[in-house]
C-alpha cells in the first residue's frame, strides 16, 4: 500500500467498550505531537468520543470519517485542525452508524480507509485509528489499513478472556487482507496499584503475552477522566499528572520499539 514516506499507521482496537481506548489515543497522539511527530488521527468510533475529546465541535463535522469510507470526500478535505500543534483528525459523526450496512455491497470494502489513506499521508509521521468496541467492517477497515494495532487493556478480571477474540480477529485479517499486520504492543489501562486484583491482571497478563505488554502501565487517574469534558487531552488539561506523565512514557516507548523493529 503507498503513503506517505515513513508514515506509521497504527489501530487502537479493543472489542470491549471502557477500556481506555478513546484516551489512550488522544494522549498517545498529543504525546507523539509533543516530541515533534506529525499525528492524524482518524475517528472512527460511532460514538466520536474522540473527536469531542480534541475540541472538534458536532457542528464542524459535516464532512466525516463516513465521507472518507464511502468515497465522498477525500482524507485532506475530512482533516481538521486540533487546538495541538501537530495533532490533527478526521472527526466521526453520526452517519457511521450506518456506515457498515451501507458498505456491505461495495467493492473492496475491507480496503475503504487502507485506499482512502493511500493520498495524502506525506505531512503525518504518525496515523492513528481510533476504532469502535466492536469487531466488525468498521474495526476490519483499521486493521485492513493498520501496519500494526495497539490494544488497551483495563486491569480487571475478565480481561484476558476478552483480548482472545481480538486477538482472533487480528489473526483472521492478517490471513484474508493485511499480511504484514502486527501487534505494535499492550497497554494496561485503569490500574490501581492500590487493588491487588489490578497487580495480579497486570503479572497474568504480561506472563501471556511476554515482551508485547508495554513497561509503561496508565494509571487510574480522576486527571484522566476529566480532562474530555472539557475538549482537551489530559496532556494540556493537566500535564504533572500522573496519567499524563504515563502517556509521555508510554509515547516514549512507542517511537523506541519503532526503531528497534527498523521501521523508523
């Protein structure tokens, strides 16, 4: 597939909803944008928390990730600017609702965004795909498009059984659309170093899955919380707290394993 030259696309995908996966890619982003990387991300979540999340007004959404999907518009005439200086998004909106039953019929419909994407890249170092709490044709499109997926994963009980059916699903579009598709990484979400059980998901999870979890672990953080109400990422919001110092980190060691994997 043709991008931009050294443009990284990266999903966020995690089937369960409340795992972190909006924030972790609005302060991902803002953390990327802050040391000096080129960031678009692409909404592509129904609910368009994100787009809410970066200050993007419902008002200023006319022309969408759904626009880009069924090939009315273009990914430069989607784009919007973000109050972040390098950061910016193609906003979701309401029309993706029914984005997959519209798309059910139409050539190449696991390749949508993956052709969508193929113009206009050349200004972003980084893409990131926020996708919905679901598995299906939207969440297939990022992984289709996606040169590796990064999963949140909330430290509760169920979450091992959870991550199976992703993992299931990454498997499955690596085979049919996307063979070059990796796992970039796991990040632990919402831990609270103060419950035992956060403690024992955390060791379950990096006994299972080894080196692919990230050190960096995103605390609980009532910073965190707040910070989409008032359309901004905790990194500007609240910068010395400990969620936003977690996605510093956390952004740190995304661009590390990038170069240690030689694609940057």
């Amino acid at each position: 597939m043709p991008r931009g030259h050294g443009t990284r696309v990266l999903a966020i995908a995690n089937q369960k909803g409340g795992v972190g996966k909006t924030t972790t890619a609005i302060n991902l982003g803002t953390a990327l944008a802050a040391v000096r990387q080129k960031v678009l991300l692409v909404d592509l979540d129904p609910q368009g928390n994100a787009s809410t999340g970066l200050g993007i007004d419902r008002n200023d959404r006319a022309v969408n990730a759904y626009h880009v999907l069924i090939g009315a518009a273009g990914v430069l005439d989607a784009t919007r600017e973000t109050e972040i200086p390098d950061f910016d998004v193609i906003p979701s909106g309401v029309d993706l609702y029914g984005a997959e039953v519209e798309l059910v019929n139409v050539g190449r419909r696991e390749y949508r965004l993956r052709d969508a994407l193929a113009h206009g890249l050349g200004a972003y170092d980084y893409v990131l795909i926020d996708c919905p709490p679901a598995l299906g044709l939207l969440t297939i499109n990022a992984l289709a498009a996606a040169q590796a997926v990064l999963v949140p994963l909330q430290c509760e009980f169920y979450a091992l059984e959870g991550i199976t059916q992703l993992m299931s699903t990454i498997e499955s579009v690596r085979n049919a659309f996307n063979p070059g598709l990796e796992i970039q990484g796991i990040v632990l979400t919402m831990h609270d170093k103060r419950n035992n059980l956060s403690e024992m998901v955390a060791n379950d999870v990096r006994e299972f899955f080894g080196d692919k979890v990230y050190d960096t672990v995103i605390p609980r953080n009532v910073r965190v919380s707040e910070a989409p109400s008032h359309g901004i990422p905790v990194l500007v919001y609240d910068m010395n707290c400990a969620g936003a110092q977690a996605y510093l980190t956390l952004a740190g060691e995304v661009i590390h394993r990038e170069r240690h994997m030689g694609v940057r």
